[in-house]
C-alpha cells in the first residue's frame, strides 16, 4: 500500500479561524510559526498542537499502525490517544501540548519510531509530597469544594490537567440555568470559572496546580501526577475526584473517519481555540450537550446541516431543542446515522427513520453533504481513579459529573457539599446547611414534564411571553424584572414562570433567560394593528444575521415556518452581557406565534439519492482498530470475560485503556443477548494516561523539552 | 456424574498445557478453575519472554521443549500466539558477570542450548542505543523467544477443547476425595468429580490445594511488578535481562523487551522477596524501573508508558518448580512452584506431568528429574546462578 503522510486532499489554508464571533472575543494577533512535516504553518502561542494544526486545515494527523487508516482529533480532551503526533520527535497527545516556535510537529505514520537520544541520563529525585485532601479536578465542583474546605482551614491540593480552573466552564458561551442566588444562574459558562475560584488565591492552604493530570492511584497510598515533564507523587489523607465527565461514544460504519469527532472537542475547538472547525456539520444525538454543539456552531458561523436523535423525543431541555430549530436546524427524532463515508475524512453523512426497536427502516435513507459529524449521545462519569482509591482503602469521594452527569449548577453545589461533609470527616467542623441538599437536588433533577404553551394577549401596550414550557430548575427572569411581574406561583424554581401584572418593556428578562425563551409583545408599535413589533433575543453574529433591514423568514417557538418579518434595530447594551435584542416587525396577526426567525446556515438539502455503503462494519475499539464483527465472532465463541476478549480481539487494549470503547464492547454483549451479569469486567489497572518513561524516571528535562 | 480419567486444578500457564497434552494422549480430562476464564490468575501476569537460557539444566531442558512448542504452534494450530524470535541477551558490564555468565556456557551448551558470548560492538548492534561505556559484550541466545501470554492461555484452550477437554471455570476445588490411599476425585460448589488422578497446577494457590490432602506444598507467592508501553517502531529483537542489582537497592536485575505488537514489556527482580498476595501495584514500581532502563538503554526515555500490573511468583525455598507425584495418596501429582517462570516452562512441564500422569516417569534425564522431585531437600544451600 503506497501512502501519502499527507494526503493530498488536505489542503494548507491559513486562518481557518474564527474572525467574528457574538459571544467571545477573538485572540490577539500573535502568531508562532512551527513545521507539519515539510510545512510552515502558523499557529497561536500556547493553543494545542491539535487545534493549530485544524486552524491550518489539517484533520489528518497521521496513520494507524495496523492498517494505515487516517487518524485525526476524537476527544481533544486528553482522553483517547487518536490525535498521536510527533512533537520534535517525541510521541505526544496533540490535544494536550502546545505549539511553540519552530516546534517540529511529524505525522505519526504507523507506530512511532523511538528517537535515537542516546546520551546518558541523569535523574532528580521526587519525593512524596503529603496533603489533607487531594482534588483532582478544577472545575466548578473541584473549585468549589476546595474554596469549602479551604475556608474551613483543610490543607487542599487542587490539581487540574488543563492550563486553567473552569474544566469545560470554558467551552460553554451560553449563560446557566439554576438559580441565580444559590449557582449564579444567567451568567455565562466562559466567566463562571473567574467568579468561582476568585476567592481561591485568598487561601494559603489551598495550592492549585495547573497542566496537572493524575496518572494512577497506587497500593501505598500515593496518587501519581504528571504535570510540565515532572512526575509528582502525593499522599493525601483523603480523595476527592471532580474529574468530570468523558462524552461516550458511538459505533457505526464510518465512525472513524477523521471528522467524525465528539461535541465537547468541537466546542473546544470552537470556543476554547476560536478554530472554524468546520463548514458543514452534523450532529448526532439529541441531549443538551448535542443540542447546544449545534448552536455554538451557528454562533462561529458554521453551517449546521442538522441532527438526529434515536429516541421519539430529545433528551436535552426543549429550550436548547427550540433555539436550534428557530435558526431552521432540522431536528430529525427516532432516527439514526446509519452511515458516514468519504476518502480520508467525513464527506457524507446517511441517516434514516428507525422503527420502535431502534432498526431503521428501509426506504427512509438520506444522505447529507457534510464536512464533521459530532456525537454527543451523552456524557460517562470520569470516576476511575475515584473506584481504584476506594478499592485501595484511601476515603475517597467524589463531586460533580464524576458524581452524577448533571448541569454546571448542580456541580457547584456538588463540591460544596463535598467539600463541607470532607471538612466535617478530617474534624474541622462545619456541616452542610440542609437547605444545600435540598437545592442540589433541585439542580440536578431532570428535564420535566411539557406543558402546552398557549400565547395569549393581556390587552397591554407591551407584554413578555414566557415560552418556558418544561419543568427545568432556573429562575433569573424572576429576579430581573422591576416591577415583580414575573413570578413562580409555588416558589420551586423548577416550575413555570407566568407573568401578570404590568410590563414597562424594558427587555431585561428576554436579556436575561438563559433559554432565550421569552420576548416581548410590543402592541402599540403599529396603531392601526396591521403591524406590530416583538423583541426577541439573539446571540448569532449581528453584523451577519438578523440586521437592521433584514427580511426573515419568521418562525413560531418550535421552528415552524409563519411568515416574514423585518428586522428594525439592534440594541445591544453593557447590562445584557453580549446578548444583542432584535426589535422585529411582524403582521399582527402573527405576533402571538413569531418567536424567532431562520438563518442560511441552518439546514442543506439532502442529495440526490442515498450515498453507496462502503465498509460496513464498523470499527468499534479506534486505538487497536476492533471491528465489530471480531467482538461478535468472539462473544460467540463463548467469551464472557472481558479479561480474554481483550486478548483475542483486543478491544480496550490502546492506549485510552477502554475510555473510549468500553460501553460500546458492553453494548455489543447485550445486542448478542448475553445477561451482563455472566460477563467478568476486565481489571482497570494504572495508568490511566500514557507518561514517557523519562518523566516517570525523573529525567533532568533536555535541550528543546518544555521547560 | 460420569467420571474422568484426570483431573486439573488450575487453567492457568501449567495447568493448561498438561491438560492439553493428557488430552492429547486420549485422556478424559477435567480442568477445574477457580477463575472465570482460562490464564486468569498468574498466567497473565507473565511478560512472555521464553527462555531456555538458564543454568539449572532442568530449566534448560523444559524451556527448550516449550520454546519449539510455541515456535511450531501457528503451523499446528493455525492460531497466533504472538510468537516472536528474537532471542535473549545479558548485556554484561562487570568482569565477575563476565566469568559468571562464560562459566555457564558449557553446561548450557551440553544440554543443547544455542548460546554465545558477543562482543560489545556485535551486542550494541542488537540492542540499539545501549550504553556503551563499559559493555563488555554479554551472551546471545538467538533461539529464545517472546509469546504473548494472554494469546497463549487462548490457544492452549483451543488445542484442549479440540483434544476433548472439558473446562469449568469459576469452579474452585474444594476438597479431594481419597480412599483405599487412592484419588477418587475432587469436590467443587457444583459438586463431585470424580477421577483416579488429580494434578495440582494451582500456581501461587498451591500450598492452598495441598492442604486439601494434608499435604505440605512448599510454596509462597513473592509479587513483582510489571509494565507495558505504547506500541512503536520495531527497534529491538532480542529480550534484554540486566543481571545488575540496581544501584537503588531495590533491584536485583531488570529485563525487557519489544513484544510482536511493538511494546515494550518490562519488570524487574525486586531485591528482596516482596511475600504474599497483594496484586496493586505500587508507587515505587514505575520510577525505579524507568530509571534502570534509560541507564541501560537512553533512549527508553521517550517510550510511552502505558499499564503496569503485579503478579504473583510461586516460589519454593530453592527456587525450583515441583514436578512429581505427591508421596500419598495415589493418583496425586504435583507440577506446582515455578518460581515466576510458569509461563515459559509450562509448555515442557504440561508435557512431561502428562508423560509422568500416564506413563508413570517424567521423560527427563534422571540428575534433572532429581532436582524437580518433591521430596528433594529444599535447603541443600545451592542457589541458582542464573535466576
């Protein structure tokens, strides 16, 4: 087999970077200038080798050693070992180091050669270094916990594996539900990392360490931590992981070509780098995750053709679902992606309806012109380290998504309380205030039931109508409105905000809804009732869409086609935090149903027939290339140890140790109609990242290692 | 329930090859594991280097039946076993390791080893990027080999089912029925099997299983620690043994090697035996090792590691496996106490237990079935050269 180390597909062009953006605020002009093989390419100071080399153009990033197959970025999270690269020789995870001048970045093509350096080494010694507790993981339940603990005078080590606190806070440019006394609801994911841990550096007894991942969790107590070259071993009294969560994953013929990817590395790419990662993307699963992906994508002006959800409904809050559908994305339930296909990279995208057992059915296929698939069908608890610490006898607890998958609001409380009950556990006092408990579990609870939403006309000049139609626990339109006409009648916050009472127009709560769900009335726009106008909230690029002039094609609060409108003004304010409200003119008779309007980029026409299968069989295990079919062959034969099919097929064998594909082998043993029960789990041993030898060992960092 | 004509406790590196061979010889074989599958226990804790390179010519004379067993088995089997030629060398930086290691040769070659002192240049050459500062050259086994342990368990598992095998797995032995001073069979939580022979393969279990018929098993488990690396370009082919207690104080002797998917495998001898059964790894492990082998060989710096692991060697007080019938009752054989190397002389003890089982002699030359009996004196006071 003759390859390219570059396929000539991949073409270099500069600047795929994002240059307008409604919510965040594009990087500075700095520029480092490194090599991709022969290429010079240009990157940002500090950004990820990975999203350079997207901002370049390239998604390939070099070839799998059992069968030459393209490999690109999956997770850029650090968790799965698909972005693999060369950096100046070395193999790294390109998601996880950053570009620096003249940086020599190699495509890996088959298993990495071992650099010659053949010099003598000398070794430093490390020592154990002791903490109270050991956090790892600085998101908003790591923060908070520490900030708890802190206060209550623990000795805390906070260690995150990114280069800043927030965890995926930073990936998240929509403002949060919640509540906004108890969780800072209606503020946006990007600035709740600053708020929440501004109070950190105030404790001396709380030392953070950033770049930091830990690597294994050991019989004598100790935790190993890798952070910038050096390997760090802590021995904490007690354990907190606050990892967060891994998104899972998803098996289908296709899956793993470059640009098919998850929704968090997208909006890692997106919104952490401000790298136009795509121009036309799919999106497959219907959750809040999934949902917002698609609207961060129309927010960096990427096309989003559309998205399917194997469930008769979606599973995120209908607000996300009704936003995405108001800009024209087609939102397909009870379908499937059957298939993806295309030379090196993701160029068609199949779909189909499925019938009540989830099998598609025939004759419903359509296939899709696209560029980048994302999965987002829900997020896994990173709680590995947390079993093996409990299993080694170390207390260990646990916060956040590493708890339980649920909203940012609800991890901030999570830590808390976390926080409080390890405080109360090593005697520095404290307790947790029942009414934390209470609010957490508010938080976390799931989207409710739906309710129909009937828009009526109170007879004022200007009025709000509230399209918040499902029990989800948020309620800052409620504190924000002046003259208190928008209440929740049983005080939960989870239940439906109505309003009654006067309304002055002031915009504050259409400002405000983190669900973009509410816009005002105004009636008297028009004395003659021919016209009148709404004000609606929009946070897509107004100097792209939605300018003053414009004629838009209207929609009702779920996307449904009424009529045309035309946009007047633009008012954006300091007090509306980046939220541009859109004054619109409507028929009047349309003002009680307008709630929106499309955009271009939303949607693509489906092609002409359905796009030829290619290989069907899907590859399942990405680090050692385990198609389906061999875990099948395998179950069938008998195997109901995962400790013997990791050796005869090699599932979960690569290097993200069964993060990536562990569900999925599982998946396969029930569609094969084994009882889990019969099946023995394999044994999670240390690592859980891949460390070179040299940093376990020690190693006096050399010439051109990152100091 | 319908009786066997032997039974094996334990699937694991002895236990199922024996069980594969008795198979073969027409037996109606019973193996009896503890575990949920085959080579659960131990067995898969081996790093999969097979050497016949050893100085007690029982080892020699096992490991060199296991190593053709294994060279010949995708050719028999039509299953790979991630055999890997290459052979084993002891790189050699100390004159008294020199003497040592040149003093073995004859014995070794006597029982049909293939070994020869290299010179430095010719041992730079296979083992690329070794320190060269005082390499004196070292010994070269081009015949031993690596095979990989998990796909090992599978295929003697296929060979056994094949020759008629039964298997039952997590179906721990419970007691041993004697009468007349005769095996009558085993007792399990799903009841009795009956059989007039009964092995013990039980690995670091053995004590354990001897105790069901009051016997003495000398065996302990001493735990060591391994590693694995990312996979990368093929760059070594032979498995590298250090002998050289580590300057640390930790190490007895290192060694490592490229396996058949490019990774590198790894594990050292701790300086003192490490007793019982504790299988977490531990903190210590991960740095002392990366250390011994970028002084040996600098450029290991830059291998990713992967996954460490700890296993379990059952040792006997000399160092020598057990491979004998027991002295009563009956029908009861031993073949237990490989001392960490069950994997690479499981092929050639399961062959010859199975030759013992059924033709009442091991096929051994006699000075070598002297060292493996059961009644032999475990503190006469030699020790091993070559551990």
């Amino acid at each position: 087999m003759s390859r390219d180390p570059v396929p000539p597909t991949q073409e270099l062009h500069m600047e795929r970077r994002i240059q307008s953006h409604p919510i965040l605020s594009s990087h500075g002009p700095e520029r480092v200038r490194f090599f991709f093989g022969e290429q010079e390419v240009h990157g940002r100071p500090g950004e990820a080798i990975s999203s350079a080399l997207y901002a370049n153009g390239i998604t390939v990033f070099g070839r799998h050693h059992k069968d030459g197959a393209a490999q690109g970025i999956y997770c850029v999270n650090g968790q799965c070992s698909q972005c693999l690269v060369l950096a100046d020789g070395r193999p790294v995870k390109s998601c996880m180091v950053p570009v620096r001048e003249g940086l020599r970045v190699t495509p890996v093509d088959g298993a990495p050669p071992l650099p010659a350096e053949d010099s003598p080494a000398s070794f430093s010694d490390t020592w154990a270094q002791r903490a109270q507790v050991l956090i790892i993981g600085g998101g908003p339940a790591g923060i908070c916990a520490a900030e708890e603990l802190g206060r209550a005078g623990a000795d805390v080590l906070l260690v995150d594996d990114k280069d800043e606190l927030g965890g995926k806070l930073s990936l998240q440019t929509h403002p949060f539900f919640g509540s906004v006394r108890a969780c800072h609801a209606g503020t946006r994911g990007i600035d709740l990392a600053t708020i929440l841990a501004r109070d950190l550096p105030a404790l001396p007894n709380v030392r953070v360490w950033l770049g930091a991942t830990a690597v294994g969790v050991y019989r004598d107590g100790l935790v190993g931590i890798v952070q910038h070259g050096r390997y760090l071993l802590v021995r904490p009294q007690m354990l907190l992981v606050a990892a967060g969560a891994r998104e899972k994953s998803l098996y289908f013929p296709g899956c793993d070509l470059p640009g098919v990817y998850g929704a968090g590395a997208f909006q890692t790419l997106v919104n952490r780098d401000l790298v136009r990662a795509a121009d036309r993307l799919f999106v497959i699963g219907g959750g809040n995750v999934g949902l917002i992906a698609g609207y961060h994508a129309l927010q960096a002006g990427i096309r989003v053709v559309g998205l399917v959800e194997a469930l008769p409904k979606v599973g995120g809050y209908k607000v996300h679902l009704d936003k995405l559908r108001r800009l024209g994305v087609p939102v397909w339930t009870s379908h499937t992606a059957l298939r993806v296909e295309g030379v090196e990279r993701a160029e068609r995208i199949t779909i189909a309806g499925v019938d009540e057992g989830f099998s598609p059915i025939p004759g419903t296929e359509r296939s899709f012109e696209v560029d980048s698939v994302l999965i987002a069908v829900g997020l896994a608890p990173v709680n590995e380290l947390a079993a093996k610490a409990r299993q080694l006898g170390i207390p260990t607890f646990e916060a956040g998504d590493a708890a339980e998958i649920a909203e940012a609001s609800a991890a901030i409380f999570s830590g808390r309380i976390a926080g409080r009950r390890m405080a109360a556990r090593l005697g520095l006092g404290g307790a947790v205030p029942p009414a934390w408990s209470t609010t957490a579990e508010v938080l976390r609870s799931r989207p409710g039931d739906e309710l129909p939403f009937i828009a009526k006309d109170p007879g004022l000049s200007v009025y709000p109508l509230i399209r918040c139609v499902q029990e989800i626990p948020c309620n800052p339109c409620t504190d924000v409105c002046p003259v208190g006409s928008i209440s929740i009648a049983d005080g939960s916050i989870t239940s439906q905000p109505t309003f009654a009472g006067r309304c002055l127009g002031c915009g504050r709560c259409v400002a405000i809804c983190p669900g973009l769900a509410i816009n005002l009335v105004v009636q008297d726009y028009d004395p003659a009732r021919e016209l009148a106008a709404l004000v609606l909230p929009w946070e897509l690029d107004d100097r792209t869409f939605g300018r003053p002039g414009d004629v838009v094609s209207t929609v009702d609060m779920e996307g449904l086609p009424v009529g045309e409108g035309r946009v007047l003004a633009v008012r954006e304010r300091e007090d509306q935090d980046r939220r541009r409200l859109l004054l619109l003119e409507v028929p009047w008779e349309d003002r009680l149903d307008v709630a929106g309007f499309t955009v271009p980029i939303a949607g693509g026409e489906a092609l002409d027939g359905v796009a030829p299968p290619g290989e069907e069989d899907p590859i399942v295990c990405r680090c050692e290339r385990v198609r389906r079919s061999e875990i099948v062959a395998a179950i069938r034969e008998g195997i109901r140890d995962i400790n013997v099919l990791k050796a005869v097929a090699r599932p979960t064998m690569g290097g993200c140790g069964g993060k990536t594909c562990g569900e999925l082998v599982m998946r396969i043993f029930r569609e094969e109609g084994v009882d889990l029960d019969e099946v023995t789990p394999g044994t999670v041993r240390p690592l859980v990242a891949e460390v070179p030898a040299g940093v376990l060992a020690g190693l006096a960092p050399g010439e051109g290692e990152e100091q | 329930m319908s009786g066997y004509d032997a039974i094996v406790i334990g699937a694991g590196s002895v236990g199922l090859p024996a069980a594969m061979f008795l198979g073969e010889r027409g037996l109606r074989v019973l193996v009896l594991e503890a575990l949920a599958a085959p080579g659960q226990g131990q067995h898969k804790s081996a790093i999969g280097g097979v050497r016949a390179t050893h100085s007690d010519p029982a080892k020699i004379r096992l490991c060199r039946d296991s190593l053709e067993l294994f060279r010949t088995w995708k050719e028999r089997h039509g299953f790979d076993v991630g055999y890997k030629p290459g052979g084993y060398v002891f790189p050699v930086y100390e004159r008294a390791h020199e003497q040592t290691l040149r003093g073995l040769l004859a014995t070794q070659k006597s029982h049909g080893l293939h070994i020869d002192w290299v010179d430095a240049d010719s041992m730079a050459e296979l083992v690329p990027g070794i320190q060269r500062e005082g390499l004196r050259g070292g010994t070269y086994s081009p015949n031993d080999a690596q095979v990989s342990p998990l796909l090992a368990a599978e295929g003697y598992r296929r060979v056994a089912v094949s020759n008629g095998v039964k298997l039952r797995y997590r179906c721990p032995v419970t007691g041993i029925r004697v009468a007349g001073g005769k095996v009558r069979g085993v007792d399990t939580p799903e009841g009795r099997f009956d059989a007039p022979m009964v092995l013990n393969a039980a690995g670091a279990k053995a004590r354990q299983v001897g105790a069901l018929t009051g016997l003495v098993v000398p065996v302990t488990p001493d735990s060591h620690e391994a590693g694995i690396s990312a996979p990368m370009e093929r760059f070594l082919d032979p498995l590298v043994v250090d002998i050289r207690p580590g300057p640390e104080g930790k190490t007895a002797n290192f060694y490592f090697g490229q396996n058949k998917e490019g990774q590198i495998i790894f594990c050292y001898t701790p300086a003192a035996l490490i007793e019982g059964e504790d299988r977490e790894s531990t903190s210590e492990f991960l740095p002392v090792v990366t250390r011994r082998m970028i002084a040996l060989v600098p450029r290991l710096r830059n291998m990713l590691v992967r996954r460490v692991w700890r296993g379990l060697y059952p040792m006997t007080p000399d160092g020598v496996a057990i491979v004998d019938r027991a002295p009563e009752p009956e029908g009861l054989f031993l073949a237990v106490g490989m001392c960490g190397q069950g994997f690479m002389m499981g092929p050639g003890v399961g062959r010859a237990v199975a030759a013992l089982m059924v033709e009442g002699e091991l096929p051994l030359p006699p000075e070598v079935v002297a060292m493996l009996r059961f009644d032999r004196d475990f503190f006469a006071g030699k020790t091993e050269a070559l551990k």
